[in-house]
C-alpha cells in the first residue's frame, strides 16, 4: 500500500489516492514514520 501511494504522490496527491483505496490518511502517514 505504502509503496502504491509513493509510487503515485506525485501525480495524483496522497489523499486522492487514500480516499480511491480507502484508508485513512493518517494511516498512510503512520506507517511511513
């Protein structure tokens, strides 16, 4: 998942992507810290 978001950030923004696969966005920014 992590790996998905960064590969994507760029392009499409990490809470675009967070709200398409559904998970919180602050759970994105727990598992990368």
């Amino acid at each position: 998942m992590v790996i998905f978001v960064d590969q994507h950030k760029e392009q499409y923004g990490v809470e675009p992507i967070c709200e398409q696969i559904q998970i919180a966005l602050s759970s994105y920014y727990d598992l990368i810290n």
